[in-house]
C-alpha cells in the first residue's frame, strides 16, 4: 500500500487560533488522516508551531516574557487544544527546534551553491534609540492614505491599503516609541525565484488534478505582472535562525536571521526528525528523501489559500533549487475562507468563536462535524449559530442519536441487551444491505478525492438509511405480530452501530469510540465488506444502553453564545 505523508499548515504562535483556522488546515488534514489509518494505510501526520518572526517577538513583549519563553508557553497551550480537538498528529514540533535550524542553515547552504542565492543592498529604517534596523512591522505612524494613526509598516488595518514603513507620516519604533528613524543601507539575502521561473510552471502545469483554487493562485504569482519576483529570505530580527551557510558563518550577515516563511515550510522535513528524536519513529529519510525510498510516499498538503503562494512557489523552489533528493508535494488541498456571522474572525474585537472557548461550551466533536461539513472548499463560508444549532440537533442528535438510542432501548425493552437470534433476514433487509454497500462506496470515493463536504453529506444520508429502515420496517409494530421477524430487524439495525462507528471515526472520533464502547466490539475494521461488518453482532452479543450520544442545542443555548462572541462589530 502507498505511505502517505499529510502535513498541515503550520499554525503561529502568536495566540490561540479561531474555528476558520482550524477548518481551513489541521482539521480536514486530520480527517483524511484518520480515514487513510483506518483504510490500513502507514501514515506520517505532522504539524508544528510556526515561531519565528516579528510577530512572535511583538507577541512576548506585550506578554512581559523572554520570546524563546513565550513560544515554548504558547507550544503547549496550541498542542494541549489540538489533543483536545482529536487533532491525531503524529508530531506536533517547533519551528525553533533545533532540527529546523541545522536543517534551514543546510538548504540556504545548498541553494546558495546553486547559484540560487543573491546578497542585495537595501534601504532600510533604523532606529538610534533602539540600536537596530526595523522590520516592517516595527514600524507605526500615521496611514497617508486615510489618517489612521496606528497603521503597520506593511499594512494599514483600517483601509487594508499596502504600505511601506517610509510612506507613514511621523512614523516610531514600537519597540520603544522613538521617532529618531532614518534610513541606512542594509544587506539580505534573496532567493532568485525568478530563475525558476519556467521550472516551477512546469511542475504545476502537470498537476491536472489539484483543486482550481490551488493552481489558479500558484499561475497568478507566477504570470500576472512581471511574474515570479526573487524572495528576501532574511530579516535584521534576534530571534529566528541565524544566517548562516551549513555550519558556516556568512560573512556580512552577522545578526540576521532567515525570513520566517523560508524557514517555517523546511519544519515540515525537520517535523519528522523531531519525530524521530522523540522516539516515535526510526527512520524520517524514508518519507522525506527520494533516494532513501520516499519515492513510494504520496505527500499531501492542506492549507487555507493565503499560504498557498508559499507552498506551490517558495518552498518547492527552495526544494528544487537544491538539487538534492527530496520529497515533493503530490496534492495540495486549499481552502477558502471561514466568516463569522456575517463579518471576520477578529482577535483583537473578541469576535468569533476561538479554539479554547469551543471546547468549554461543547464537546470537540459537536465542531468537528459542522466545520468539516461547511468547509469552504469552493467558495468562502459562514458560521452563523442558527446553522450550528440547525446542524448539530438535526445531523448528529436526531439522525445519529436518535437512530442509536431508539434501536438499544427497545431492544433492550422487548428482547435484552443481547443481540436477538430470532428471524431471518427478508427482501427489506437485503434491500439495505445492498443500498449501504453502494453508499459506503460513494463516501469512499468521496474521502480519497479529499472532498470534505460531500463526505459528509454522503455519511449523513448512511446514517438516514438507517433511521428510514426503522420507520418503515416499524420494529415496535411488527414486534406485536410476529416477535421473530422483529428480532431480525432489532439485529440488522443493532449492527449498523459499529458501521456508523467505524464510518464516522475520521469525523467524530470520540463519538464513535463511544459507540463501539457500549456495542461492545474492539479492533473494528473498516467495512471492505459491507455484508460481512453488517453481520459482526452475532446473535447473543451482548451490549450496553448508551448516554445521549448528542445533546441538542436550546434556543437559549444559541442565543446566550451569540451575545458572549460577537465582540464589538467594526
């Protein structure tokens, strides 16, 4: 079988992440994960925290702590509510690791050897008060464009207009607040993109089969304008990974760190050494290079579409550029947008629903399933809480839980909570048995072709076949004439529980685990024969009457969460 190697957008450090980054990257990663492991695929699922940059140092400082000190704090905090989310990685590491670092300082040695590497001279703002060059962000002064006062050196958030730090009016250091700023000649370092220009347009012209969102965005960077534009791969910033050539000294770039997107993409190689080191696997060359047998890996990607110029462009640039043997991407799978009720996520507003507060009002699973079936795979979404409310007690309470909770207890009401021997299957029976196996082939279909919602909805009406054979079929009437018959269709529905488990593992795993908890089975395999698992509860297996599998949402519920998030509307 082919080893898959899934990687997820490496998230920032810089705080606790909201439900649309979740969505757009780590969740439906690790749905395709658990489905592969449950197809009985070998797979290798890492993500890190992304740590370097100005962001990161900007972030400790108003949390009063040493930056090494903040990241390390905010690693735990994102790995504890990833574990709290299922997120089933099977490493989840630090861009600062020390792995990335000596694997960062050995591409820019290689790249550089390949003649893919320029020094380039710059004009720069430096502040006397605080003894160095500034990056962009630094930089705050007034936008010449709407008067804004706090606009970044990139970037005003208030008319969203691009900027560069000497366009601002009375522009200061936020570091310190001085204004004592000028500009001074600096030297970077610049990955020259542009040679591989026609390398890489080749390379995405033979990906016939990724998303159009994907490669629409890698052909706008690459033709619109004047194309694919050389990269700055340094910064004048103390915390990142030191310029240097391998284990050499660069001269001229004393105090310079590497950019944060050319080192955070090379975390995903060094992502399988820490896993390595950390004693859970043995050998990460396996599924990272080509001449060490990753050449039988299939390396999928996902990612919301802002970080897709970075993967389809920059960092396979830095791969083939080179020159040595390691593994390329094979999918990408992005995503568009997540809003929040009718406007943006906003960390800075209180605005939208963020990973900690998710998981103190409503189990994992409850989000779970409505993110991954309103992912905004071909167009942005929206999360409103009538469509969360509406989801959740129709989907998951009255299709699946109802479905569970009706079948146990009149089992256990008429019969016991021992699987009934009595009866034999009849032309409805068959005719479900027939039906399921032709719909768990579409939701097979559907989960290799990584499409999120149509997984979904293809599960969902699993689960309806289900509840539909009951109304019909009637159990609890036909019980009153002929109990044997009643017994067959008690032990035909009785087993649909460890189909639905298994089935529904990669979307709701804790629930699923449940079901095959009070059902009493270990080790379910997934149902290559449908006929066979809907068998695996011979007469007299015993289970056990299930909890509420979901509880609804109550109005009040709804309402009270709708005040609590939605912050101050811009």
């Amino acid at each position: 079988m082919t080893r898959h190697l899934i990687t997820s957008a490496i998230p920032y450090i810089n705080g606790i992440k909201h439900l649309g980054n979740l969505v757009g990257s780590q969740l439906p990663a690790d749905l395709y994960a658990r489905y592969l492991r449950g197809r009985g695929h070998e797979v290798l699922f890492l993500c890190a925290t992304d740590e370097h940059g100005t962001p990161a140092e900007l972030a400790a400082a108003k949390a009063g702590k040493p930056v090494a000190e903040y990241c390390a704090e905010m690693h735990e905090v994102q790995a504890r509510i990833a574990d709290g989310f299922g997120l089933s990685f099977d490493h989840f590491g630090r861009s600062s690791s020390t792995q990335n670092k000596v694997l960062t300082q050995h591409f820019a040695a290689a790249l550089y050897d390949q003649g893919l590497i320029e020094e380039v001279e710059q004009r720069q703002i430096y502040s006397e008060t605080d003894g160095r060059f500034l990056p962009d962000r630094y930089v705050e002064g007034t936008c010449p464009n709407c008067g804004f006062e706090d606009a970044r050196g990139d970037q005003c958030d208030n008319c969203t207009k691009q900027l560069d730090p000497e366009d601002l009016i009375n522009p200061r250091s936020t570091v310190s607040g001085a204004t004592d700023l000028e500009m001074r000649a600096t030297k970077h370092l610049f990955l020259r993109q542009s040679q591989m220009k026609d390398k890489l347009d080749t390379w995405i012209n033979s990906k016939a089969d990724w998303p159009v969102l994907t490669t629409s965005i890698a052909k706008k960077w690459l033709h619109d304008g004047d194309g694919l534009q050389d990269r700055g791969i340094t910064r004048d910033l103390n915390w990142g990974v030191p310029v240097k050539r391998g284990d050499t000294d660069w001269p001229g770039m004393e105090g310079k760190v590497f950019y944060v997107w050319f080192d955070a993409p090379i975390e995903y190689i060094a992502c399988a050494q820490e896993w390595v080191d950390a004693g859970k696997g043995t050998d990460w060359e396996r599924w990272w290079r080509t001449d060490k047998g990753a050449d039988d890996v299939r390396y999928t990607q996902f990612m919301g579409k802002d970080n897709v110029p970075f993967h389809t462009l920059s960092f396979p640039a830095t791969i083939m550029g080179s020159n040595e043997p390691w593994k390329l991407v094979d999918y990408i799978k992005s995503f568009n947008y997540l809003n929040y009720d009718g406007g943006q996520f906003s960390t800075s507003r209180g605005r939208g629903v963020f990973m900690d507060q998710a998981l103190e009002i409503l189990p994992a699973d409850y989000w779970r399933w409505w993110l991954l079936s309103h992912a905004p795979e071909t167009s942005d979404a929206e999360f409103t809480w009538e469509n969360f409310q509406s989801s959740v007690n129709k989907d998951l309470a009255d299709v699946l839980g109802n479905f569970i909770s009706r079948i146990t207890k009149f089992c256990r009401s008429k019969f016991s909570e021992d699987v009934p021997s009595a009866g034999e299957y009849g032309p409805e029976e068959h005719a479900l048995i027939a039906d399921l196996t032709e719909r768990v082939a579409r939701y097979q279909n559907a989960m290799e072709a990584m499409e999120v919602r149509k997984s979904a909805a293809e599960l969902r009406a699993i689960w309806a076949a289900g509840n539909e054979y009951l109304q019909a079929q009637a159990p609890w009437t036909t019980f009153k004439t002929d109990p044997d018959q009643a017994a067959a269709q008690v032990r035909l529905a009785l087993n649909l529980i460890p189909l639905y488990a298994v089935l529904s593992a990669p979307f709701i795993p804790t629930a699923a685990a449940s079901m095959l908890e009070s059902m009493k089975v270990e080790n379910a395999a997934w149902p290559d024969d449908v006929p066979a698992a809907l068998a695996q509860l011979p007469p007299g297996h015993g289970f056990e009457v299930p909890e509420v599998l979901f509880a609804k949402i109550t109005d009040e519920q709804r309402d009270e969460w709708a005040e609590k998030f939605a912050g101050v509307r811009s």
